[in-house]
C-alpha cells in the first residue's frame, strides 16, 4: 500500500490498480505472498483500503478509443503504391534506367515504410526509436527478393553473374513477394487498428485479469489469421500480375513474423522482436555464406546442411524455416504479453 498509494488514489476502479500493479511486475504468485489468490483480488482489497478525499468515487470512464484516420489510411496504402510503381518501371525500363528506377523506388519505399511506422496503428508507443528493428526488417526483404535465387545458384556453382530483373538472368530475382508485403501494411495497419480497439472495449467491459486475457486472446489470434487470409490473397494477385509463381510459404511466414513483431512493438515490447528478428537475419546470412565458405578447401561439411534442406524443401526452405520458427516464437510470446492489461492502458498512443 505504501509503495503503490499514488496508484491507489488515482485510480477510479480495481482494474487499474491491477493493471498497474502488472505493469510493475506484481504476478499472481506475488499476491500469493499477502493471501491472495490472484492480482485482481489484491487490487480490490487495495482499493477498498485506501483513503480517498472525495466522498464518492467518480465513476469509471471508458478509455479513449482511437479512430480510423485519413492520414493513416492513405499512408498505410502508399508502400503497395510506390512498390507497384516501381515493379511497372523495372519492366519498362533497360540498362542503366532500369538501375536508376530501381535504386528510386528503394528509396521512396524505405521513405514511406518510415512514415508509415511513426503514427497510425503501426507508430510506436513508447520512446524507443521507431526503427530499432528496421535494419533486420530490410534485410528481411531483401531476402525475399534475392535470397532464394542466389541461394540456388549458389547450390549450383554459380553466381556467374549480376541480377538483371528478370527471371531468366544467372541470378533470378522473386519479384512477387515485394509488391504482396508492400500492399500488405494497409491490412497490417487495419489489423493493428482492430486489435487495439477491441482490446481497449474488452479492457473496459472486463471484471478480471483473467476475464480479460481470456477474451483478448482470441481476438489477437483472429486480427493476425485475418491478416495472413490477406497477404495470401494479395501474393496471389501479384503472382498472377507479374505471371510467376509466387513463394506462398516464405513470403507468408515473413509477413507473419513482421507483423508480429511490429504489434509487440507498438505495444512496448521491443526486446523480443529485436531478438527474434536478427536470430531469423543471422540464420539466413549463415546459411548463405555457408555455401560460400564450403568452397574452401577441406570446408565441405559446411554446406552439408544448406544441401540437405534445399533437397528436401527447395532454396525457399532456409526462409520458411528460419521466418517460420521466428513467427512462431513471437506468436507464442504475444499470446502471453498482449493480453495483459497493462499493454492496452499505456497513454500515448498516436491515432
């Protein structure tokens, strides 16, 4: 009581002395201590005990819900936009243009997933820097753009060349997962959006800790299989625009683990998907210099296990399974943190 009165007097009902005191590191099994069975129960009996100056406590009033902003939606739509553009003009173009449209439509791209990530649903909400995990993230891409063909020319000897952007050159480039993401952060950014605002009325509604994590976590894994259904569609859509095949298992597994990451970011959570995401960087790098390094003399083991995966998968398997086992991780790690109250009463928030 001494420790969190500040807390306790501020608060207008036992749901925010509770969520604050989870906020703190207060569990169950530290409730336990003082005889009680969870942290809600505490809370009721810190905020029965504690003295206030009013007579009558005010009444509870629902949090603030954030609302759809044309500012956001516009900026959510823009990376698919720029990524379009710029796949049309690499098909349009030869030679040194094509080089220069490409290296125009990296930077317009990075520009607008930079815009994208300081508001609206994806914006961060604490003071950590908004791009912490940005590097991995572009690296990421960047695999999924030109990881699976030097990864199988690599398997085959080669390169013997540079990427042309075509899928007939000695180093194919997969151009249908780039435009299928990018279009992807308009229902990344309405999956966010979806989940906080149910979140934050469950949150409202809710008369426990664990009423409210049983609640949340169905929403959490609704919100994130409706934007899978998305990105699938849209991989198709791109695969048949641009008349190749498109990598369902990779770019899927990428785009689960980003948007994972990205939702434990906005949320506060930013150690975990910066772990996890350079794990999936590093595992990919190794796996690809590997190949590489088994060229040395008496270094042949070192692909062993690349060969063995691509056999048996193809060049996408080093990035299903890398991104795959990330996602996964994230997802397991969500279902834990999300659906704590204390993630969805931090103030700030941008809308």
């Amino acid at each position: 009581m001494h420790r969190h009165r500040d807390l306790c007097e501020r608060a207008v009902d036992p749901l925010e002395i509770a969520a604050g005191l989870e906020a703190h590191g207060v569990t169950d099994r530290t409730a336990a201590r003082f005889r009680h069975r969870d942290v809600f129960s505490l809370a009721e009996e810190m905020y029965a005990r504690v003295s206030r100056a009013g007579e009558t406590p005010p009444r509870p009033t629902p949090q603030e819900v954030p609302r759809a902003r044309a500012d956001w939606i516009l900026l959510s739509l823009l990376p698919g936009a720029l990524c379009s553009a710029t796949v049309v003009g690499l098909h349009l173009t030869r030679g040194r243009a094509r080089l220069t449209v490409a290296a125009l439509g990296v930077l317009v791209l990075a520009l607008s997933m930079r815009a994208l990530l300081t508001r609206g649903p994806l914006g961060t909400r604490t003071r950590a820097h908004p791009n912490a995990t940005s590097t991995w993230t572009y690296w990421l891409l960047a695999c999924a753009l030109l990881g699976d063909g030097l990864l199988g020319t690599a398997l085959a000897g080669g390169p013997d060349g540079l990427p042309d952007g075509t899928g007939n050159a000695p180093w194919p480039l997969a151009l249908a997962p780039l435009p299928a993401l990018a279009w992807a952060c308009a229902p990344a950014a309405w999956s966010a959006h979806l989940f906080a605002v149910r979140a934050r009325r469950k949150l409202a509604a809710s008369r426990g800790l664990e009423d409210f994590a049983a609640s949340v976590r169905p929403l959490l894994l609704g919100t994130f299989a409706l934007f899978l259904c998305a990105l699938t569609a849209l991989l198709a859509i791109s695969g048949t625009a641009l008349g190749e095949p498109s990598p369902y298992a990779q770019t899927i597994t990428l785009g689960a683990l980003l948007l994972l990451a990205r939702l434990l970011t906005v949320h506060g959570f930013t150690h975990a998907p910066k772990v996890v995401l350079t794990a999936t960087a590093a595992s990919q790098a190794a796996a690809l210099a590997s190949v590489f390094a088994a060229r040395l003399p008496g270094c042949d083991l070192l692909a062993t296990p690349v060969h063995t995966l691509s056999d048996t998968w193809g060049p996408g398997g080093i990035q299903t399974l890398t991104c795959g086992l990330g996602a996964l991780t994230l997802l397991l790690h969500a279902t834990r943190t999300l659906t704590r109250a204390s993630a969805h009463t931090r103030p700030g928030e941008p809308t």
